[in-house]
C-alpha cells in the first residue's frame, strides 16, 4: 500500500509549531506550561480536531487523540511523543513522532484504511526535565512508576508547584486518576529522531529499537562556608565550589572505569552561591546524569559516585544532601514488533537496522504499560537539543511511512 503521506503539509506544520517558542527562532524553547508551550498544545489539539481526531486530556495534561477502530472491544495502539523543548533546542525532537504520527494517520485515514482497533495519539507532558528536574512525568506517571503522591511533591526551582502549575494549564482532576489500566494498549510506537550518528554513519534510513539505556540522575546539595574573598585564608576554608568540582571529576572517573563502553556520565548541572567574584562560595548544587545499558554496570557506577561525594565532602568538611531523583531499569523492546518493523521496512525497500537508544524517552516508560518500541530515523551530525538539529524531509517521510505500516498492522489492517 502506497499511502498518500502529505510531506510539504507535515513539514509546514512542523516549522509553525517551531515559530511558537520563548526564544527566538530558529531557537525553539517550550518548558512545560509556559505560555509556549500552552499555545503549541493548543496548535496540535486543533490540527488533531481537524483530522477528526477524539480528544481528552488527563490530570496532568497528557493528551489523546484518538482515531476510533470498527471493533470497540479491543485495546488501541497507541503511538505519539512530546512538543516540550529544553531552552535553546531545535525543531524536531518529539515534534515528528508527534506531528508524524499525526500525518501518518491522516495517510490512513486519506487511503480509505478502516482500523479494527482504535489507533490513539499520545502527547506526554514533560518529557524533558526542565520546570521539576524529572524527564518524562506524564509517563512516568502512565506507567506507575512515579506514584501520584511523589508528583504532587515536586516544585520547580521557584518553589512552584506541579500541583499550581497544572491547575494554573487548566489541568483538572487528580493525579492519581493518571495511571493506565493494564491491557489498556496492544502496543505502542514512538518515532523519534536518533539524536545519535549511528545511522547517519551507516547510511541507513530507520532503526528499530530494541533496548533502551537505563538512565539515573543524582541531586546534591554541598554547604560550606562563605566568606570574603580577600580577607578569608586558604587554610581551613570549607569552599562549596571545590567540593562541587571534585565530585564533577569522580563523575567522569566513574563512568569512564565500569569496564562497560556504554556508561556515560554527565555533571550538567554545578551552580555555585552567592555568585560573586569577592566571595568564598558557600554552597554549591549539582545535578549528575548517569546511564548504561546495564543495570548492574550503572548501579555499581552510582555507588561509586554516591561514596566518592561523602568521602569529598568529609574531607573538605562541606555538609551533603544527596538525593536519587530517578533511578530507572532500562527497557527492552517488545521482539516481535522488532520483527514486524524490519520486515516492514524490508517489504518497503528501507534499509534499516535494529539499535539501541542511548537518549530515554517516553517509551521507557511505556514499555511497562504495554509492548514498546521506536522508529528511529538519522539526525543531522547527530545533533540534538540544539537549534541546528535537522533531519530532512526525505529522511522524516520514511520514518512517517514506516510508522503508519506498522499502525495499521498492529490495528488490524484492512486498507
Ligand atoms: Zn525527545
């Protein structure tokens, strides 16, 4: 079946939605429940009324938009990703297994193809972490995995909460009505650019995900004692900051001795205060990143790094908070959907190859719901949460085609 994928309309859709942001373009920022990001939803519920597209919305603000199928008695497939963008980011991240998903359905709809089961469109609130420090709430909280409770309590960095800022969105009911039932989707798919140079390098158009890496992120909060940059002493100073830089460099130790060539570990995050030149830097904040595609590598790798900041702290007498914000298992992706994609691609002459996601997504969480995986497509230089991110039209209607096979496979194709 040759589908009637509308490129010129998806890519117009894609470049407004990038217009809507806080910066300025081509610089796109959309933090969750700014004034961005509420128009850019808006944008998307309407292009999704317009394809005749279902809406509801839950307590968090994730939305649905769903294609009913002729047989109401079984599950949907779900697909879909996030329009939230970090400051300073680029246009396709998320957006194209949003809007992609969007033209993919409409191709269905437009080649005349009458679902079995409902095919549904997910937008996640939040995938990235900017507003709270934790990447994918919406389906973190979908899944489980993040109890209601534990949301209610997160607060941005100017004490606001999630609880005022989804009301404030027009977000009501509450957030332990967010949880799916089990067996409320047959499977769901996510097309995502790689953000990585895998397939740019091999030259092949898609990759099907077969596992995705298991992320974990550390906070910690270093007080020492501040004082004037000229008249305190080197001896026995407790300098926050010092601290703070040393743990940074037991990170990259860490990661770089598990043996494991996949962990990777990050300092993002080390802001020091009082912030000013003439002053001894009380206290220090750090936020650390860590993966692997191991559980076990990454684990031992966090313990490390937990016991390197104690004894760092210790010595340099600075007092330490240190908090686990997430420490998530990796996912592995359903085989037989795997299976179905490449072959899929394989009918449609798309060459492609089976990866592993390094970045974490919504699917993470997803695949404790429901049979999981994602459709890659290349990412310019592997360029990503950057303004320069690009991938092509050609390279966005392959992922598109792909995406809208294997919906309409897993719903019951009848085309
Ligand atoms: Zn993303």
């Amino acid at each position: 079946m040759k589908l009637p994928i509308n490129i010129a309309r998806l890519q117009g859709e894609i470049d407004t939605l990038a217009l809507i942001t806080e910066g300025q373009p081509p610089v796109v920022t959309r933090v969750l429940f700014s004034e961005a990001d509420l128009r850019g939803r808006a944008l998307v519920k309407n292009l999704c009324r317009e394809a005749g597209l279902v809406l509801r919305e839950d307590a968090v603000g994730n939305f649905f938009a769903r294609w009913e199928g002729t047989d109401k008695s079984l599950p949907p497939v779900a697909t879909g990703s996030h329009i939230d963008a970090i400051p300073n980011a680029g246009k396709y991240d998320g957006v194209v297994g949003v809007l992609g998903a969007l033209e993919a359905i409409r191709a269905l709809k437009q080649a005349g193809f009458q679902p079995s089961r409902a095919i549904e469109l997910i937008i996640f609130t939040s995938e990235e972490p900017t507003r709270f420090g934790l990447g994918c709430l919406g389906s973190r909280l979908l899944s489980g995995v993040l109890p209601p409770e534990k949301a209610a309590l997160l607060k941005d960095r100017e004490g606001k909460s999630l609880e005022t800022w989804r009301k404030q969105a027009g977000c009501s009911g509450r957030l332990n009505s967010v949880r799916l039932r089990p067996d409320c989707y047959s499977a769901f798919i996510e097309l995502h650019i790689e953000q990585g140079l895998v397939l740019e390098k091999t030259g092949q158009a898609i990759g099907v995900v077969e596992k995705i890496a298991a992320p974990s992120t550390l906070r910690l909060q270093l007080t020492g004692v501040g004082g004037h940059a000229g008249a305190t002493l080197m001896p026995g100073r407790r300098d926050a900051l010092l601290a703070g830089a040393e743990i940074a460099l037991a990170v990259e130790k860490a990661a770089t001795t598990t043996g494991s060539p996949d962990t990777v570990g990050t300092t993002g995050i080390l802001r020091s205060e009082p912030g000013a030149v003439n002053s001894v830097p009380c206290r220090a904040y750090l936020e650390i990143d860590l993966r692997d595609t191991l559980v076990k590598t990454r684990d031992a790798a966090l313990r490390e790094i937990e016991q390197a900041a104690r004894a760092i702290c210790r010595r340099r007498r600075i007092k330490l908070e240190m908090e686990r914000l997430n420490v998530d298992p990796p996912a592995i992706c359903e085989a037989a959907l795997v299976n179905a994609i490449t072959t899929i691609c394989r009918t449609q002459k798309i060459s492609c190859r089976r990866m592993i996601s390094r970045a974490y997504h919504d699917s993470l969480f997803m695949a404790q719901v429901c049979p999981t995986t994602m459709i890659f497509i290349p990412s310019y230089k592997g360029y990503s949460h950057r303004p320069d991110e690009y991938s092509s039209p050609q390279q966005i209607e392959k992922g598109v085609a792909i995406l809208a096979a294997t919906l309409a496979q897993c719903a019951g194709s009848r085309a």
